[in-house]
C-alpha cells in the first residue's frame, strides 16, 4: 500500500474534500493558534463563532462568511486589531485585487 500524498488536499471518506478553498482552513488554523495563543479562549471562539453561524445562511459559504466575521468580532472586542481598521484592510485588499494584472501577485501600497 503506497503511503498517502501529505500535499494532497484532505478528503472525507466518500472522497469529497474536507475544504473547498484553502482559505477555508487556514481561517480555522487562524483561530485555532489564536485560541493556543491566549488571544482569546476556546468558549470565546465558539460563543462568537455561534453567534455568527445564526446570523448567515446555512451553506458552506455562510459557514465560512461566520468563521471570518467571529475572527474580526474577536479581534475587535479583545482590542487586537479595531472594527474600521480591519475595514480598511479588506478594502485595501480588495482594491489590490482589483487592480493587479491576472497572474502576477496581489500586492498592498505601503
């Protein structure tokens, strides 16, 4: 039996994958080494993550959309990084995004 690829993306038993993006799961490990960092505790992460998860759809999207916004309602209330200045990141990325050529790395202005 030949050993398991450890590059290949993780799949359930059926064969589907366990993320379908692989900002999926970094957000998790995020939370994950914030949570063994002491940036919050784990009933922190699951009680904002609860809140979250009511507050969307129930689709693997909306999932995720409440993984990211627990991520920045900790962040904002544990004095970490504030609300608007996560704003403007993502705004600042978005516009990045936008404005970089297909194929060449999205980079932030200085």
């Amino acid at each position: 039996m030949r050993a398991p690829d450890p590059l290949a993306p993780l799949a359930r038993r059926d064969g589907d994958p366990v993320f379908e993006e692989a900002w999926q799961a970094q957000a998790l490990a995020m939370a994950d080494c914030m949570v063994r960092a002491g940036a919050f505790s784990a009933t922190d992460w699951a009680n904002a993550l609860g809140r979250a998860v009511r507050a969307e759809d129930d689709t693997t999207a909306g999932y995720y959309r409440a993984v990211l916004a627990a991520l920045e309602a900790l962040l904002d209330t544990g004095g970490s990084i504030p609300a608007p200045e996560v704003e403007a990141r993502r705004n600042a990325w978005a516009r990045a995004y936008e404005t970089t050529p297909h194929g060449q790395p999205v980079e932030l202005a200085k």
